[in-house]
C-alpha cells in the first residue's frame, strides 16, 4: 500500500517530566512519547522509514502552542486514536497531508515564540517605567539582520550566527510581560540569552550601550540564559497554501486540559499571594 506524508499540529507543556523536545539516549523525550504512541497505534514501524521528523527543537521546560512534525503512513491519521496513547500534556490538535519530499523544518517560513514573565508587585519596585520603555526600545533592537554571536549557547565549531528576525516586541498586559519573536530560525538558546540581556538593562545592570556593545563580535560575553519556563514555541507557519484540518475532539481535549490547569494554578498563585499578607487572622482557630 502507498504511503503518504502528514504533517501535525501538537502542544506540550514542558516540565521536570521530559528533558526537552528532542530524542536523547536513556531520557523521557517529547519526541519519544510521540513515536512511542504513534507506534502503539500503528501508523509507523520504523523511525527512519517512516520519515518522521519534528520541525523545532525545545529546551527543558520549554512548552510549545503550536509546533510540528511529519511522517509517512499507510492509514488515514484519526487524532483522537493517538491522542489516547499520549500523556494529556502531549496532544495534536490538527494534520495536513504535504508531499512526499516535504520537510517539517527547513519548509517552514517562520516561527513564532512568546515569552511571558509576571510583572509582580517586586519586579515593578525594581524596574521604573522609564527603564520600561527602554526594554522595550532594546527588544525593537534585535529586529532586522544581526550577527547573534553573543546571544546563543554554542553546539558546533564554525556555527553560522547570523540570522533575520522578523519581528521582537515587548509589551505589559496586566500582570504580565509578553515577549514575541518571529524568525525562519534561531540560535540554541538565543531567546531566552536576548531576554535575559533585557532583563539586566531594566534591572540596570547594564546601560544601554553595554546592551548595544552585545552585537559586536568580536567581543565575547559569558552569562545565563532567562528562566526557560517563560518560553513558548507559539507558532510554525508555512504560508497561506498550507490549510489545516483541525480536529474538533483534539481541540476539545486540548482546551480542557488547558482550563484545569488554570484553574489549578490560580489557586495555588491565590494561595501563596494570602499566605504573604501580614494581616492573618488566627481568630476561629
């Protein structure tokens, strides 16, 4: 029987469970649950047949809204009969048949990260509004052609660090800073080491035009990268030509996995938010 490519839509959360997204030797994987249940349910036999491929690479506990992978298979994918053999923070949620030679990675055109941080009472002492507006104007900075050489976490010798970003905004909403980031593709770590950088220039660690001095390179800089917790592959897009068939029962499960995790974590933040207030009463006890 002939066999055809597909591509899908998929969420996880990243957390202490996985070591990342990619395949590693003797660690729990995204990438593992994935061929492990596509496995279970008979769409692939072999890795390497079968052609699959995830379009991104993620960090631990770095989540993803919206990333991708592909494969070749004999049966008509049913979301809903993989997604049973995946744990709930794993799903895919929408598929798309491709051609044979299509590539999840090197045939996307951009992706989309965020970055979210909450904005607390701390944080705000620490960082004026005037700092704020210059984060800002610094995250405006990163867009355009830029040699990153200080903003990545080195895997090779002779890696190209040159790359194009498309868009770096920051924003407030509420509570909370948004960072998004759009790129055909970006150096190991680079995010998190931009917004770290930003950080430090809020914080005034560093002024303006030390932050400036990061995109010379032949100047070298050694630091931490920010919290990957914050960080959210949101979006792999392919153009208008590529048209996804969303599953309605995928969606379904993927929101209510999302709400209950809402709901279980405003507790906790409401319950360590009263647990901080001088004014507890022990009166009734």
């Amino acid at each position: 029987m002939e066999k055809t490519r597909y591509i899908f839509k998929f969420y996880y959360i990243g957390s202490k469970k996985y070591h990342g997204s990619q395949r590693q030797p003797d660690y729990l994987t995204v990438e593992e649950c994935l061929l492990s249940a596509l496995k279970e349910r008979k769409y692939i036999k072999d890795d390497k047949t079968s052609g699959f491929e995830v379009a991104s690479r993620t960090d631990k506990y770095v989540s993803a809204r919206g990333s991708t992978f592909s494969f070749e298979t004999e049966k008509k994918p049913i979301l809903m009969e993989i997604n049973t053999a995946l744990p709930k923070n794993i799903g895919i949620w929408g598929y798309s048949e491709v051609p044979i030679d299509f590539l999840s990675r090197y045939n996307a055109l951009y992706r989309h990260y965020k970055y979210i941080v909450p904005y607390s009472i701390n944080f705000r002492r620490k960082i004026a509004s005037n700092n704020l507006n210059e984060m800002i104007k610094a995250c405006r900075t990163f867009e355009g052609r830029h040699d990153f050489r200080n903003f990545f976490k080195p895997e090779k010798d002779n890696e190209k660090t040159i790359r194009d970003i498309m868009l770096a905004s920051l924003r407030l909403d509420g509570d909370f800073l948004i960072f998004d980031f759009k790129s055909r593709a970006f150096l190991r770590q680079q995010i998190r080491r931009m917004i770290a950088k930003i950080f430090e220039l809020g914080l005034e660690i560093i002024t303006f035009e030390e932050f400036l001095d990061l995109f010379n390179p032949s100047r070298t800089y050694s630091y931490q990268p920010a919290d990957p917790l914050g960080l959210i592959l949101w979006d792999i897009n392919y153009g208008k030509k590529m048209q996804f068939t969303i599953d309605a029962k995928s969606k379904e499960r993927m929101n209510k996995f999302f709400l209950r995790q809402e709901i279980k974590f405003s507790t906790k933040q409401k319950l360590f938010s009263l647990m901080q207030r001088n004014n507890i009463s022990e009166k009734g006890l």
